[in-house]
C-alpha cells in the first residue's frame, strides 16, 4: 500500500508512539492531582509545553492545547473574537482569505448571525493573495484577519512577511494564522511576532491524533471556549491528553530538526511527479516552487472526475484524496480551485496527490509507474467515448 | 505505589491500549478520505459507534465524539441549549443539581450573560437531591434540567427512575445527565429512555485520554459547537480521534461485562476502607450504601487539613486526592460538601479515596495499614498541639 495522503493525515512515527505509551503507562495520573504522580504528570506537561513553545518561538504560558486545529479555529472565531470585540466595539469586520479551511470558513453564517462583517480577500489563479486587494480591505474596521500558510487543497503558501507589513499600521487587528499544512515544509515562516494567535494540529505531522495548538500571544485578551476544571492557565478545560499531548511535543520537535533536510528530498519528489503528472497531460495548479509548500500537489487529468481518478488509484492500492479529506465524502465543492478561478469542470477533474517527511524515494518510484498506467487508461477511455 | 484516585482518571487497560496502537498503526488513515484505507477507518468508526450506541442503549446516529466530558457539557449547555431556546422564546430558566461537576457549575456566569436564569437544585446532608424541592421547581418556564448520576466528590448517586417521574408532565424540558462517574458501578442507571443527553469520558473507565460521548436523542433539535469539516454527522467537526474512539468502545463493553462482578468486590471494598476509617475517627460522608456509588469514598480526619492528610498518604506512596483532581491544585472549595451542609472547618479536612474495577483485594489490604499509621500519627499531633 502507497499512502500518498499526508494533508488529510500522517501515520504517527513509531518514535512518538512508544513515547506515548510510555506516557499513558508510566504517567497516567491527572495533572490536576496534586499527589506525587499527579506532580510528575504536571511536570512533564510543563515541560512538553515549554518545549512545544521553543519550537514556535513563543513563551510558555502563550500555548494552549486544545483537541484539534478545527478546535483551535472555533476558539479562534468564537470566545477570543468576541472578547476582542469587546474592547473594540466599533469594529465589526472579519477578513478571511478566500482559501480558508472549512474549520474557518464554515462559521462564516455564524460570525454573521452575531453581527460581524465578513469579507473575503481574493487570490490570484496560483492561490496567491492579492496584497493590493488586502492592503486596500484594512482599515479601523477590521476586528480580526485570518490567513492560512499553506492551503491544504492545493499547496498555496501565503507568505508571513508580506502580510505582516501591510498589518504594520493596524496593531489592533488581531492576526490569526492557521498553520496546520505548514509544519511539514515551512515551520520557518511561522515565527513572526506580528502573528497573534496560531494553529496547529497534532496529526498533520506524524504525531498521534487529538492534539490542536493555539498559540496566543500575551498580548490577547483571552476568553476560554470550554468552561470547567480551569485546566490551560483557566483557558481551556478538560483532563489534560498528556500522553498525546507529550508526543506531539516530541513529533513537532522531529519535524523541526527534519525540515532542513527533508524539504530538499520533498522538492525533488515533487519535481518528478509533477513532471510524471505534466508528461501524461495533467494540470498542475499552485505556481512556482516559491508559491506553494512542495508537500501538496494538485492535479486536474481533464475529462475524468476526481472521484473515479482517486478510485482508480486507490484500486491500484495508492491512497490519494480529491482536493480534501473533509470534502472527499461530501460532493466536492473544490473550494480553492474555485476561488482561484479555475474552471468547474477542470476544477472537478482534480486529486490531491500529499507527501510528508517520512515519504521515500522507493514510494515516489511506484508512484510514477501507475500515474503513467492510469493516465493511459483514461486517455484511451476518452477517446473511445 | 498505590493507586487510589480513580475518580481523577483510571490507567488504560493493557488490552485497550493494545487496541490503540493496532488501530493507530494499521488504520491511521482519515476517516473522510474516500479511498480504501479511509473506507476502512471508517467503517472501524461506525462499528465503534454502534458499539458504544448498544452499550448506552441509543441509536447508533445519536452518539457524538467529542473531547471530554467537559466539551460534552459544554456543548450541552451552549449550542444545544441555544437551538432548544429558539423553539421555546418564553422559557428561560435552567436548572442544575447544586452538586454537578465544574464543566457544568462554571457555566453559570456564561448563561445568566446570555440571558437564562439559573437555578440550584438543593440536596441533603447525603447529597440526594431533595426531590420536593426540585418537583417545585418544574414549571413551563424551564429549558433544561442538568443533573449528575454520580456526584465525583462524594459518590453521591442520583437515581434516575424518580427524577424522570417528576419530569414526566413535562417533554419539553430537556433532561441532561452527566454520567462521567457513573460507568464504574451505575451504568445500568444510564438506561432510562426519558434522559435527553447523557455525557461520558473515556479515561474515567480504563480507556484512553481525549474521548467525551454526548448522546444525543433524535428528539433533540441539533446545533454544533464546533464548525468545520462536518464530522459526526454535521454536528461536531475535528478529524475523528480513530484510535482512542475504538479503544474507548472496546473499554466500555469491558466495563458493562465487569459491571455485575465488580461491583461486589467494590463495595466489598468499600466496606472495608470504611470501617478502617471509622474506627481511626474518620468521618464518612455520603450516606447508605444505596446513596453512593461505592467507588467514591470521601471522609474528614477532623482538624488536619485535607492537603495535608493527603500529601501524608501521598509520602507513604498512596496516591489520593482532596475530593476532586479539578480542585486539588486550587484552592479547595469542597463545592459538594457546602451543598450538603457540611462544616467548613470539616470540609477542609476532607479526601477522597477513589476505587475502579481494576483495584484488587491486595491493593486494598495494603491501604489499611498506612490509614491506621497516618490517623494514629495525626491524631498524635493534634493532642500534642
């Protein structure tokens, strides 16, 4: 079996696994218990937190963990808006890049419902942002932006420091940045102080699933989502996941010292099978290697749905996805594409091909053979037809 | 070292987390990616639903994953309660047993903010809820009613069969109960098909960390507290948690099939301990054996501090807690004991010892020496004071 779906989710590397058990073995007590076992368990929480907090250059107490980057978004969205609308009750507009998750995009309806404003910025046909366009939406209105790093249909990577500029004159505008895509490519361009809050999600880099962050900086007027226990500095109740927890400190660590390294192997990886993809008549979408994150290839073979290509693939025992995991089981609606001016049809001919940092030179070989195979199939199909 | 805070969090059973990790390692693919590995995930998550449905006695289509017990409360009281307010704009009262657990009491605040009048059910010196007093308190103005099976201070068990009486004449009040600590020794009590909501937490019996249930009746008019991908039929986004989901069905079904056994050894135990105490001048709260559930031991050793009774238990290497693993790192409140009556000057002098299914004969031999020792010791203080 071929797993060529890393953005829907990774494998937990068997590393970060054995720390896990050893975690729920050796530590199982709660965290709030304040018997000895109970102190070891808030200890090593400590100690992932500020390990975690290391790796995306914020401080300790500026990370929280919640249960997933959709968690972290709703958060986002819901109390932590709400209490930065608060102090700014003049404000009521939200700015969404038009290529957001469906954790962001699909409380667009609700955000309205409580009276906010919600404006899209536009990307260009490579899923870039427009920055004039951006530039020309901010003003003393502006509650809240939203931007993504890399999107997870098509790779697009929105670059910080662009970005960050054009905010320069607007501190008061909260900047969340939802970097779920990111950790396996460009954990580098996390670290922007001018970032307010921060998203990421356990399972997107071989860690086990169940851990989201939310990186919020000091400077945010917090307001907890789950009430309870006052576990995360009062912020977010509910036991603790240590073990998971303490693993993903451990994977978000691997992948940092991995990255250096393994984005050279993943550019080349993508190099050949985009090349693969481009000699058998595929569209290739997300621009130059400077505007997407090499680990998320997206492709339209004309003609043919991207279900029946995925089925295709997916009997040849390689597992790829249609443009996004959250929306291979619902029709398709190839949001990015979309907002990226690609046209329906094409749009609907589109797969979603994933890497990761443990992808291998062996695995990109078997990939090509079958691209090859299943091209020529349809090719033939639709000349038949 | 001996484990006696279970009600804090139970260690997951060796065989469960082996379910983990198979489940982790062979279907670590996204449950919503269409392709072979994902049909596979998925199909493992909809038997473990329907496991879990069997076990509660509810429709497989009425159980949501969450987080924790306390995302299950919250959503409870927040979205769920919200869609239910719309159809009744002339109700606005909730009303809570005086004993329930932080996730639900910390809300208060949160829902008179939006609107609703929140009132405590009183309960006895055993903490049983006095049943006139909440019988008065039903009226067509009432929304919602929260009522715990198992208070996780004192054991104080809230049988269900009189409570849905009193509520009988009234189908539109919306009937919560959280049965986090329920699964040990009262998951028979869970079966009452008047109960709207019911909440569970994995790690409460031998699963894993990072899964709330919520059932939810089809009655119940639906809203989601978590926006995104649409998993768990619409109504709670997140990539589902596979691994830890199948686990915790496999951990319940263990604990029904231990239920009928254990319960023996546990109030066998109870009975014990019990009288261990008593006779070291202890004082035991929770009233007859048909008032608790016999996993939950809570007693006062008048005049020493609760803190320090347990760091003295927690020195002769016995891990417990001062009533409940939320409070022990704060400030004690002893919120059930107040509720019940109890003297402040005893409350603070309160622990809890807490048992599972797990705890052995030879556990519990091995506490009732240091009980006599660490009472003897304190009682020597105290006169020597």
């Amino acid at each position: 079996m071929l797993y060529f779906d890393h953005a829907a989710t990774t494998p937990a590397r068997a590393t970060v696994l054995d720390t896990y058990n050893q975690v729920a073995q050796k530590y199982f007590a709660n965290p709030s218990s304040a018997h000895k076992l109970g102190q070891e368990a808030n200890s090593l929480l400590n100690n992932a937190r500020q390990q975690i907090a290391d790796l995306l250059l914020f401080k300790s107490n500026e990370i929280f963990c919640t249960s997933s980057g959709t968690e972290s978004n709703n958060w986002t969205l819901q109390s932590l808006l709400t209490a930065h609308a608060k102090l700014h009750p003049n404000r009521r507009q939200i700015i969404l890049s038009a290529i957001e998750h469906p954790s962001i995009r699909s409380q667009i309806d609700h955000l309205k419902t409580r009276g906010f404003e919600v404006i899209l910025a536009p990307v260009d046909h490579n899923g870039q942002l427009d920055l004039n366009s951006f530039e020309n939406l901010l003003s003393d209105q502006v509650l809240l932006v939203s931007t993504m790093l890399v999107n997870n249909e098509v790779g697009s990577f929105l670059p910080v420091e662009p970005l960050a500029q054009k905010l320069e004159n607007y501190p008061q505008i909260l900047w969340h940045v939802d970097a779920v895509q990111a950790i396996t490519c460009r954990m580098k361009a996390m670290h922007h102080s001018r970032i307010d809050l921060l998203t990421l999600s356990s399972h997107k880099f071989h860690s086990v699933r169940g851990v989201g962050l939310l990186a919020i900086r000091q400077r945010v007027t917090k307001a907890p989502l789950l009430f309870g226990g006052g576990q995360e500095f009062g912020m977010r109740s509910s036991t603790e996941n240590l073990p998971a927890i303490v693993a993903t400190a451990k994977a978000l660590r691997l992948a940092w010292e991995n990255q250096a390294e393994s984005i050279k192997h993943i550019n080349h990886y993508r190099t050949q099978i985009t090349q693969a993809l481009k000699k058998m008549n595929w569209q290739v979408f997300g621009g130059s290697q400077e505007q997407v994150s090499p680990h998320i290839i997206c492709a339209a073979f004309p003609g043919v749905p991207g279900e029946v290509l995925l089925q295709a693939f997916s009997n040849a025992d390689i597992m790829i996805s249609t443009t996004s995991a959250c929306s291979s089981r619902k029709k398709n609606d190839h949001h990015t594409l979309k907002a990226m001016g690609i046209d329906n049809n094409l749009a609907n001919s589109s797969i979603r091909i994933s890497l990761s940092q443990t992808t291998s030179q062996a695995e990109v070989d078997q990939l090509i053979k079958p691209i090859h195979e299943i091209s020529t199939k349809f090719k033939q199909d639709l000349k038949g037809a």
